[in-house]
C-alpha cells in the first residue's frame, strides 16, 4: 500500500487519515495543534516532524491561508499536494503558483461529503490541476471517495464544488424557512419533511415537476416558455410567500432576495417567458 500524508486534523483531515488507515495505506500526520494527532497516532498514523514529510501531502484546513501558514518557506521538491480545504477559484489558482514556485505540484480539490461520509459509496470528490499528478495518486485517494476530474485549471474544483454548496445551503435554508413557517400552525418538522422529500425528489426526477431537467435543457437552448406558468406570475406568488412568513412572525431575508430577483427579471421584460428567464438578470448584475 501508498503512503500518504495527512495535514490538518479537524473533523474532516481526521477522517480522512482514518479512513487511509482502514484501507491498509501507511499515514502520517502533522496538525498545527499537535494534540489533534494522538487518537491516529495510537490507531497507527506516524506522527510527523514537519509538516512537508513525504511524497503525497493530503491537506485538509479550514482554508488556503492555513497551508501558506504550515509549509511556510518549505522546500516541496517532487511533492504532490493535494488541497481539500475550501477557498475561491481565485485562491486556489494562486496557491497552485506558490506551490509550483517551491517545486511541488498543487492538485485542487473539493470534497463533497461530511466527516462520516468519507470513505462510503456515493461519496465524491471534484479535483483540478495536473491529470497526470492525480492520475498517479489516485488508488490512493480512492479510498476517500470517487475521484471525479473536471479539468486543468486550478480553480475549477472549487467552482464546482461552490455550485454544489450553493444548492445545498439553499435548499436547506428554504426547508428551515418552510418548516418554520408551517410550525407556526403547530405542524412537527418531522411531520412536514415527507412533503419537503417529496417535493425534492420531483425536482430531480423527470416528469412535469421534473425542474432540473427542464431548466437545464431550458439555459442550454436559450428559449424560456412561460405561456403555462409566466415569471410575472410566479413573482408575484413569491411577494405573497414573503408577506405569509411576514405576517407569521418571521424573518425574511432569504424569501425577500428571491422576490427581489423575480421582480427585477420580470420589471426587465421577461414577465411573460417562464422562471428560467431569471439567468438574464443573475447573469447581468443589477
Ligand atoms: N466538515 C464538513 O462537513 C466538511 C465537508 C466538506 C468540506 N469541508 C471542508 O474541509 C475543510 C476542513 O473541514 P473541517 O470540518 O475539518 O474544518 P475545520 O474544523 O475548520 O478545520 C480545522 C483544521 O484546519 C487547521 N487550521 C485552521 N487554520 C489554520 C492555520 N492558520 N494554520 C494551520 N492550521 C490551521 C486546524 O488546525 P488546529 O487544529 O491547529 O486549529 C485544523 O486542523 C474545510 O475547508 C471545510 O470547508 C468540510
């Protein structure tokens, strides 16, 4: 089995050592707070001396600042570093330089699971950079998650992975907003969530709901029905969402700037297509 380097042991870089550790690979560890190492430690892990120790470095931190923090003024001469850590496109193309300036090699990534995902089916991982680099350790990071390539640029593991996390954030920010709003009238959140997991998995699905799909094919050809649901009357349906949760006692910043964006596109001349002419405006800010 490979050996392989884990920097950063929070939540995340600790899980992954683990998870190397189980599938047979030889790990060592370095973590700024040293402490952080010892439950690997005693399960096996080496304890590092320095952070830039081997040939393959997994580094896992809260963000990009943090490995310029850790490698410091190191040496990275035939190293492959291999950043999971969050950080903009941006962020992630300068880091390639700084790594590349110290002779090593920066392979960007983006991990899509939380700790206990790590390791299990369905688990995935967008990477950037260097095909050749990740093509050499990627039996070893297979053991994290399907390796999922999306191209040369640097940046792009993080565009992806922020498209995701956009989806995420919002849709589980609306179900707090939804759930709120019906426990106003007494409702569980755990009675509601079936109807919350139904609507969500019609969204994904194909079928007259299916909105994903729709859409997509939508933004692709550039032509935006509305002659069955218009935007001008899907805005204002969303005024009224914001003036029930209102009128509940809520807050509604969220609910608000959704309202605010389907009333520009349609106050910009896209009230007869359907929803999907909101890309204009989000394309064309205001
Ligand atoms: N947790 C999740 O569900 C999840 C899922 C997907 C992706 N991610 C991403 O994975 C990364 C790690 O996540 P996490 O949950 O483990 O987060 P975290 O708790 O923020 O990560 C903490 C790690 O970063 C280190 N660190 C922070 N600032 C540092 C600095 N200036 N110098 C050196 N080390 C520094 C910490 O060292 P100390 O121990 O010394 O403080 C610790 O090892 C993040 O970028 C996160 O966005 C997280």
């Amino acid at each position: 089995m490979s050996e392989v380097t884990v920097i950063g042991l929070g939540p995340m870089g600790s899980a992954m050592a683990e998870t190397f550790l189980a599938a047979g690979h030889e790990v060592t560890v370095w973590n700024r707070t040293a402490s952080k190492a010892d439950p690997l430690v005693a399960k096996g892990a080496t304890r590092a001396a320095g952070p830039a120790t081997g040939e393959l470095l997994v580094i896992s931190q809260t963000a990009y600042q943090a490995m310029y923090e850790s490698l410091g003024e190191a040496r990275l001469d035939g190293k492959t570093l291999v950043n999971l850590s969050s950080g903009t496109p941006d962020e992630l193309r300068e880091a390639a330089g700084w790594v590349a300036e110290r002779g090593g090699t920066l392979v960007t990534a983006g991990i899509m699971v939380p700790p206990p995902g790590i390791g299990q089916p369905g688990a995935y991982t967008f990477y950037s950079g260097p095909k050749e680099a990740l093509d050499r350790y990627a039996g070893t990071l297979e053991a994290l998650s399907e390796v999922t390539y999306v191209g040369e640029d640097p940046g792009l593991a993080m565009m992806y992975y922020q498209a995701q996390l956009l989806m995420f954030w919002s849709s589980l920010t609306s179900f707090m907003y939804a759930a709120a709003l019906v426990g106003t009238a007494g409702v569980r959140p755990t009675a509601f969530a079936p109807l919350a997991q139904g609507l969500h998995g019609e969204l994904a699905a194909d079928g007259p709901m299916g909105y994903i799909k729709i859409l997509s094919e939508e933004l692709e050809s550039g032509v935006y029905p509305g002659d069955e649901n218009s935007l001008h009357m899907q805005a204002v349906g969303m005024g009224h969402v914001v003036e029930t949760l209102r009128a509940a006692g809520l807050e509604t910043t969220v609910p608000e700037a959704l309202h605010r964006l389907f009333a520009r596109a349609d106050a910009e001349g896209h009230g007869h297509e359907g929803i999907t002419a909101v890309v204009e405006s989000i394309r064309k800010p205001g």
